[in-house]
C-alpha cells in the first residue's frame, strides 16, 4: 500500500519526505484554510518537496466552473491530481478532465456506489472516508473492504485513496482490505513508527551495553 501525507503544512510535509515512506500528499479546503494561505502558494511549494501525486482540492460546485479552476491548478507542476467532491457535477467535470488527461481524485466517497460511479465517469483515483463514518456508528473500513472487492471483480483501474485516517489501526485495515493507498495525517504517521515494547527493548538493549 502507497502512503501520502493527508495535510497543507509543508513542516510536516518535510519531515516525513525524510522517513523515506512518502508516496504523495492530498489537502483539502479545510487543511489549506489551517495554514492560512494561498492554495496556489502551498501546492506549489509541496510539490517542490514531493516527488508524487498531489491532490489539489476546486471549490466550486458546478461543473464548468470546476473544469476551470483544474485547468488554472494543473499549470502549477504536472504531478498535480484535481480533488473534486463527490456529485452529479463533479462526474461531469470528471469525465471531461479525463478527456484531457487530467487526474482526477473523486473525495467524500462515503458508498461504494458513490466509489463505482467516480470510477466510471474516469477517476484516477477515489477517496473512501473511514473515520467520518465511524464517527456515525458504521464501520469505516468496511467500506474500504467493499470498494476494493467491486473494484477487483471487475477489473476496475481507479485506485482506492483510503481517507480520514484516524489512528494505526485504521492504516493497517486499510491495508488489510487491500486499499491502494491510505493518505494518513502526520500525527497518525509517528503514532505508527512507535509501539511500547521497541521503546523498552532500547532501553534493555542500551542498558545492558552501559553495564558491560
Ligand atoms: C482526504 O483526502 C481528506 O482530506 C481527509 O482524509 C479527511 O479527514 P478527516 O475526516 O479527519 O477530516
């Protein structure tokens, strides 16, 4: 499973491009609003520090309008991916970036016929949001289990984003039920470097060698 950053912070986004595990990154409204500055600004500068697909989130909600701001995005650097939200207008806008070989990123898949629709209209890739549905009592990565089952059955090449990573355990059932990526947030990402019997298995192993 390929591993993107799920955040707009380039500080972040530094530090895990140094842990060698990066594969892309994806931002969203929310996450460049945090920072607090232009989206253009950031996505130019995260993709001067990774090497990969870059999801770059429109707007808009009506197709045209869409279309045009991914036109204005994809001039930014050739790695960049257009995020859009799932809807009947953004299938739209979809298809006609597909035709102009725009990747595509098809966000807020919250069914697995939200997922097979994207994956029709010619989406590189979908996001199927995990801990959004666990925070309304369903199992988040049952959905991930769907998606990638439908996608296998028929041979489908969209690529399954796993999204709203929470914590570890959601990273590793993701992998488990064979998502082709999980876009994680840097907090969860050093969550998952550590487990308490490595840090005391240092402490032995330093111990030991000081008592030589
Ligand atoms: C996905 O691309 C979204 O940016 C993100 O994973 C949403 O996560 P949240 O539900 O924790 O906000």
């Amino acid at each position: 499973m390929k591993i993107f950053i799920d955040t707009a912070n380039v500080d972040e986004i530094k530090e895990a491009a140094t842990w060698g595990i990066l594969d892309g990154v994806t931002t969203n409204p929310s996450l460049i609003a945090k920072e607090g500055r232009d989206i253009k600004e950031v996505i130019n500068e995260i993709c001067s520090i990774v090497d990969g697909p870059i999801s770059a989130e429109v707007i808009s909600l009506e197709s045209d309008k869409m279309v045009e701001e991914a036109l204005e995005l994809v001039k930014l650097h050739k790695n960049i991916v257009i995020k859009l939200p799932m809807c009947i207008e953004a299938l739209k806008a979809v298809k006609i970036l597909t035709e102009k070989n725009i990747k595509t990123n098809v966000t807020l898949i919250f069914s697995s016929q939200q997922a097979l629709l994207a994956a029709k209209a010619g989406a590189t890739y979908v996001s199927p949001f995990v801990g959004r549905l666990d925070d309304i009592g369903m199992v988040g990565t049952n959905l991930i289990t769907e998606v990638a089952t439908i996608f296998k059955n028929h041979n489908i090449k969209t690529e399954i984003i796993s999204a709203s990573v929470r914590n570890p355990i959601h990273a590793s059932e993701c992998a488990l039920a064979g998502s082709d990526i999980a876009t994680i947030p840097f907090g969860v990402l050093k969550q998952m470097t550590k487990h308490p019997l490595t840090d005391i298995g240092i402490e032995k192993f330093l111990a030991d060698y000081k008592n030589m």
